[in-house]
C-alpha cells in the first residue's frame, strides 16, 4: 500500500471504523444520488450503533472489502449530525 497525506489518514481513519462495525450494531447504506456535489466514490456510508447514538463515516469505494460483513440497507439514516457534532459528542463520551 502506498498512501500518503490525506489518503492515509482516511485509511487510518477506515480501519478503526471498520472494527467499531464489527463490534457494534452496523450496516452501509448509498449516499442520495440527489446530492450531485458529492464525489461519486465516497457515496458509501457506515452507521454504527453505539449506545450513545448512531454514527456514521462516508467511505470510499474502493475499501468496500474492507466492510464487507455489512448489509446494505436502502433509505436514509442520517441524522443530520455534522462531523464537529459527532466528534464532540463521542469525546464527551469518554
């Protein structure tokens, strides 16, 4: 793997997501088609469960294998949480 800069840092980022899922109640849904200033490959999502609340994390395509044991679900989970939001909420959590 030859990853620098912002890419590793996302797969950094990636790889915890991904064993949170596997810990966690967890699916993948598609990022809405509507929005067209969404890049087309990071229109996949994580949710995870946690006792706190419901996350999520856009991941791109091309580490769906990494997710694999995930459904994919239709609709749209999202709650509307920006990043900041969620970040501060689970460090508020430690």
């Amino acid at each position: 793997m030859d990853l620098e800069g912002k890419d590793l840092a996302y797969w950094e980022r990636n790889q915890l997501v991904c064993y949170l899922s596997k810990c966690n109640p967890s699916w993948m849904e598609y990022h809405p088609e509507e929005d067209i200033e969404w890049d087309k490959d990071w229109r996949n999502i994580v949710f995870i469960h946690f006792p706190e609340g419901l996350f999520s994390w856009h991941i791109p395509k091309w580490e769906i294998p990494y997710f694999e044991h995930l459904n994919f679900k239709k609709g749209n989970s999202w709650n509307g949480e920006t990043s900041e939001e969620k970040y501060n909420q689970l460090r508020n959590k430690m």
